[in-house]
C-alpha cells in the first residue's frame, strides 16, 4: 500500500476522458440524469411523505400522481419572478446558478462503473481525477455562496438572516465531512473515488470507517440542509430564509439543487463507505449496485425528515463543533494509527 500521504502530496492529475464524443456523452448522460432524478425525487418524496402521515399525497395529476413534478415546473415556469427594489439584480440572478452548477459538476466525479467492465478502457464516471475526495469538498464550500449572495443580494432582512444562518451551517459541518472522508482516503491510499472504490472489492469501509459514515451521514444532512437541519429555510421563524424574495424558476432552481444535494451526499456515501459498484453477481450490474445503495441512502433522508423535529440553531451549532468535530478527529487519529502499525 502507497503512503497515506502520497496522494495529498501529488499533483492533481484527470485520467484520459477518452475521444471527444466520450465526453460529449457523458455530459448529455450526467445532464439526463439530473434531469430525471431530480423531478423522480420530488415525487418519490412527496408520495412517500403522505404515506408516513396517512394521506395519499399528490394522486391528481397522472397516473398516481406520475405528472405532478410536470405541472409544478408549468406553475413556476408561468409565475412572475419580480425583484425587490432595495436588491442586486445581477447577484440574485446569479445565486440559483451557482447553487444548481456546484452539484452537477459534483455529480461528474461519482463512478457507477469499474473501468473496463463494459469493454472500454475508461472509468464509467464524467471524470476521474486523482484528488476526487478534495474536488468533492471544494465544490460543496461553493455551494454556500449561492445561498449567500441569494440571501444578500434580496435586500431582505430575512433573507440575509438565512443566508448567514447558511453560511454558518456550511462552514460547521463541511469539516466534519472532510474528517470523515479524511479516515477513508488513508485507510485506502488515495483520493481518488475510482481508486477507493476498487479498494474495498474484499471490505466495504462502513466496516472498519462506521464511525467516519455516521458522522458523514448526518454531517451530510446538514450540508443539504434537511430536516433536522434545515435551519437556512425555517419558515417558522425566517419566512423561508434565503429564499424569500424569490419567485418563479428562481425559487425553482434552489429546490431543484437541494434535492440534487440530496443525490450528490447519497452518491458519495455509496461510493466511498458502502462499496460502489461491488456487489454479488458479475461486474457489469456495478451500476445496478451503485443505483440502489443511492436508492436506499435517499429514502433514509426521507425517512428522517418525516420522524425528527428541527433542531434549535444553538444544538445545530454544539452539534457539530462539540461532538461531530471531536469523533471526527478522533476516527482520523485512530485509522491513520493503525494504518501505519499495521
């Protein structure tokens, strides 16, 4: 095993991405995906929700219910998007984008697929850098500044209450994320997601890095800022935070990337703790593996918002710089330990 440190030192390297028309359509694949799952998600949630509070949910539009990610984007396609005076056009217009694009481009590092396993020579993932752990967490501090330029550029007090409730959120648990990702990338000896994939074919790390999936689990709630943790958007006590002067397919536009959040946390989880594309039968159903331990991460976030009340912003702060920050720390010390004893 390469030293743990190796691939911290190393230049940043992407592997060959293959023929332009093998990046024309692994672009077209990840925006298809996007563009399913996203609305697939809604529904699934919305019908579930229903389940859980015995009701039926949305049953109106289509056949049970099928269309009604349609007729939501119709209504907020055809609502006036007016901006506030006392507000920056040109950042408002911006925030949404950089909310919605920080996802997408995360979504480019998940690997369904080892490479070779259909024949080719190329991982079956968007691109597979060297760094594919850092990628991840530099695109997720980015996030916040979409929030944030949302909530300052509105001219709202309530909205910059949000936006900095955000900022703070983010902030707070993005280290504990990159903590518990940290204990993977030395028990593997790389940064890269292909690479630590492929080391778990005999372990899967949510074995001996439990501690490290717990932490990123709920570390991963709070960066997608669900429910308990929702505190960015309360609508009992900010309107709706961040997010209140915006109407139409701007306020669409956030939903939409807070539940691709909710698919980039799952995926990552998947591929890094639970196994990726391992699973019993052949290789070629890496895929079908990958699919459905996402399948079963995104119903937890389901499952939890529909069981757990908000947290109070003061547990939400103590939380994660009290408890998750030390665990964290403490998972890292004790693998990187027993990586070089053992």
């Amino acid at each position: 095993m390469s030293s743990p440190l190796a691939a911290v030192s190393s230049a940043a390297e992407v592997s060959s991405p293959g023929p332009l028309w093998v990046q024309l359509v692994k672009a077209v694949v990840i925006f298809a995906l996007v563009l399913q799952l996203a609305p697939t998600l809604v529904w699934l949630e919305r019908r579930l929700l229903g389940r859980f509070q015995s009701r039926l949910g949305p049953n109106r539009v289509g056949p049970a219910g099928l269309l009604q990610p349609v007729a939501d984007v119709i209504k907020l396609v055809s609502k006036e998007s007016s901006t506030p005076t006392t507000a920056v056009p040109w950042m408002m217009a911006i925030a949404p984008v950089i909310s919605i694009g920080t996802a997408v481009l995360t979504l480019a590092i998940i690997p369904f697929g080892a490479p070779g396993a259909y024949g080719g020579e190329f991982a079956l993932a968007g691109i597979d850098v060297s760094i594919g752990i850092l990628y991840f967490l530099a695109f997720g501090s980015l996030a916040f500044y979409g929030l944030l330029l949302g909530g300052w550029a509105s001219g709202s007090k309530y909205s910059f209450l949000g936006s900095m409730r955000a900022a703070a959120q983010l902030v707070s648990y993005e280290v504990a994320i990159g903590l518990s990702l940290l204990g993977v990338a030395i028990a593997a000896g790389s940064l890269s997601l292909v690479d630590i994939v492929a080391a778990q074919d005999k372990v899967w790390f949510v074995v001996p890095q439990v501690v490290g999936f717990l932490i990123f689990l709920v570390a991963g709630f709070a960066e997608a800022a669900r429910p308990p943790f929702d505190l960015p958007e309360a609508d009992a006590e900010l309107v709706a935070g961040y997010n209140t002067e915006f109407g139409g397919m701007r306020f669409g536009t956030f939903f939409l990337a807070e539940y691709l959040e909710i698919i980039v946390i799952s995926a990552v989880a998947a591929a890094v703790f639970l196994g990726g594309w391992h699973g019993p039968g052949p290789e070629f159903l890496g895929p079908t593996w990958m699919f459905l331990k996402m399948a079963v991460l995104v119903l937890l976030f389901i499952w939890v918002r529909a069981t757990v009340p908000r947290l109070r912003y003061d547990q939400l702060m103590s939380l994660g710089w009290k408890i998750l920050l030390p665990l964290a720390t403490l998972n890292v010390l004790v693998t990187a330990t027993l990586v070089v004893l053992l």
